[in-house]
C-alpha cells in the first residue's frame, strides 16, 4: 500500500494576495479618503455607506480587513462587527473600528465586541497604513498556522495507516509464529524420549 504523507513546503506556500478591504463609512467624506488612501497602497477595496449594507456585501465575498465607523445610522459598528465574526467559522477577517470618542471604555467595549483593533480619529495616513500592515501581517500568520494544522492532521492520519499496517503484519507474524510452535510439538509429540 502507497501512502500519500504531505509536505511541509507545501502546507506553508501561501500565495501573496492583496487583502480585500471593506470600509464601512457612513460619511461620504470619510469613507472617499479611507479608500482613495488604500486604493493607492494598491490595496482592492469595496466599501458600503451602512452596516446592513456591508453585511450583504460580506456575505457575497467574504472581506480580509475591514475598516467600520462605530456610529452609523442603523446598525452601530460594534453590531456589524458581531454580525461580521458570526459570518464564518473557518476564516477570520480582521477588523479594526474607527471612533471620534477614546474615552469611556470604547478600547475595552470594541475587544469584547469581536474588533482586533479600534483607530481614533482624525486618521493620518501613516496611522492607517500601519494598522492595515498589521492586520496583513495578522492574516498572513493564520493562513500560516491554518496550513500547518491541516498538514498536522493529514500526517495523523498517515500515522494512523501506517500503526494499522503494522498491526496487522504482527497480527499475521503471530499467527505464523504460533503455526510453526504447533508444528515443532506435534513433531516432538511422536519422537521417542530416551
């Protein structure tokens, strides 16, 4: 029996891909300067003016990063952020939530809330080039770990064949091993003892 075992070069070969970014924005103003500003860092963007809005989009195409406003008409960020880490088991998007407020608790109530990282604005363009890069970086490290999870499993798996193979060859020595014990005695049963 062949066994497919996996490999580890090919378990981490993670193309590089430029991360879709959803801005969810509901100033026109704001959020025409968050996507110029990622468009020419030569990121793909999509953006929506209302959490509903940008619930609907991320269930056509699930985004990698997405930048929220905390107060929106309708649904708040922290509801769409919620709503965002309920969409998909499997992957994790990250999300980073804008606010004009620092104080209050706002850090502590977006944690809680699913967001990886909050922005106070007035946002400059190294601030959010930076927290994007994180968020990069963060995706990169879990496509990663995803990968080497997955090779862990297979090799399991290829372990679990490979201890089922050799039980069985034991198996098939001991019932060999004892064929010829029974042969011996019998031969010993008929020799004459002197």
């Amino acid at each position: 029996m062949k066994l497919d075992i996996p490999s580890l070069s090919e378990a981490v070969a993670t193309p590089a891909v430029s991360p879709l970014i959803l801005v969810v924005e509901g100033d026109e103003t704001h959020r025409g300067f968050l996507s110029a500003s990622l468009r020419a860092w030569g990121y793909e963007v999509i953006s929506a003016a209302s959490g509903a809005v940008a619930l609907t989009l991320c269930e056509r195409r699930l985004p990698d990063i997405v930048l929220c406003s905390w107060a929106m008409t309708g649904l708040s960020g922290l509801d769409v952020c919620r709503a965002f880490r309920s969409l998909s088991e499997e992957r994790r998007g990250y999300f980073i939530l804008l606010t004009d407020r620092p104080e209050g608790g706002v850090v502590t109530r977006a944690l809680d809330a699913g967001a990886d990282d909050v922005l106070i604005r007035p946002i400059g363009p190294p601030d959010l080039r930076a927290r994007v890069m994180a968020g990069e970086r963060f995706l990169v490290m879990q496509r990663e770990l995803t990968q080497k999870n997955k090779l862990i499993t297979e090799t399991l798996d290829v372990l679990r064949q490979v201890h089922a193979l050799i039980d069985k060859d034991l198996i098939e020595a001991k019932k060999f091993q004892q064929s010829l014990l029974r042969e011996r005695y019998r031969a010993m049963e008929g020799a004459i003892c002197r």
